[in-house]
C-alpha cells in the first residue's frame, strides 16, 4: 500500500490523554478501512467479555482486527489481544507514528495512524473464522450497527440491541 502524509501525533500526545488518543486513532482507522472496502465499528464485543478497538468487516463477511496502542506502557499491560485473534480473518496492531514498532509481534499486521487516516505497513497474517462464529459475528455486528444508528437519529432511550 503506499505511504500516506500522516500527521504527528506527537504534538497531540503531549495535550490528550491516552484515550483521546486512541479515540483520534480509531477515526484515522476507521477512515483507512473504508476506503478499502470495510464497514467499521468501534468498541466492539467479542467473546466473552472482550471489546475490540476496530472492527471491520467487509462485503465477502471478512473480519478485520484492530487493536491500537497509544504508549509502550499500553501495549505492555494488554495480555489480552491474543484472545482476539479466533474472531477474525486478519489481525493488526495500530500504532501512533513516533511508537516504537520494533517491540510489536513481527506476526501480527502493522498500522501506523493518526486522527486523519492510517497507513497499512505490514499485511496481517490471513486467518480463516470458524464458519458458525463467523455467522454469529455479523449478525452482532449489524445489530449492533443499527442500534448505534438508531442512537444517533433517535437519542430517546428506548428496548435497544445491547449485544455490541
């Protein structure tokens, strides 16, 4: 994929927390996935009690992973991500330009964002979804779609998919 202009996050990092951070990465991830072809939704539950931070999930049902780590700090204290990897085709890791990539599992993929776009620097490894798992996810993901959807034209509470 070529390389895009991404912006610093530098400058951002030293005025946002952590989580804002990660919020304006997952809008540059989010931004790169659709372009490719990707419906994406953050905060994304899989599993048991897991939420992803990127989810996409394409027109051929194939589940993209992101997990973005804003500081070594996160990505040190996450023994989680494995758990992740069953529940989806491809798995990457997203990072701000200035992290240090070279701690990152060299088998994983490798996205470098920012609050505009990302840039895919290493292809994932292609994983193959048990097919009854894969059924099930798109079903939470459309549900869970819509129901976010549905939040923003209709703020009103109201019996709502919760499943997502």
């Amino acid at each position: 994929m070529d390389e895009l202009n991404l912006h610093s996050a530098a400058d951002t990092r030293r005025t946002e927390s952590e989580p804002a951070l990660a919020d304006q990465l997952a809008r540059g991830i989010c931004r790169r996935l659709g372009n490719l072809g990707y419906g994406a939704l953050t905060e994304f539950r899989v599993g048991r009690g897991r939420r992803v931070d990127v989810i996409g999930l394409n027109r051929e049902g194939r589940f993209v992973i992101v997990e973005i780590k804003t500081s070594v700090a996160d990505f040190r204290a996450d023994s989680k991500w494995p758990d992740y990897l069953p529940w989806c085709d491809a798995y990457y890791f997203a990072v701000p330009a200035e992290f240090p990539r070279d701690i990152l599992p060299e088998d994983e993929g490798l996205i470098v964002a920012d609050a505009w776009d990302a840039t895919i620097l290493r292809e994932a490894e292609e994983r193959v979804m048990n097919a009854t798992r894969r059924r099930t996810q798109i079903l939470r993901f459309g549900l869970t779609a819509s129901s976010r959807l549905h939040a923003v034209v209709d703020p009103r509470p109201s019996q709502r998919w919760s499943g997502g």
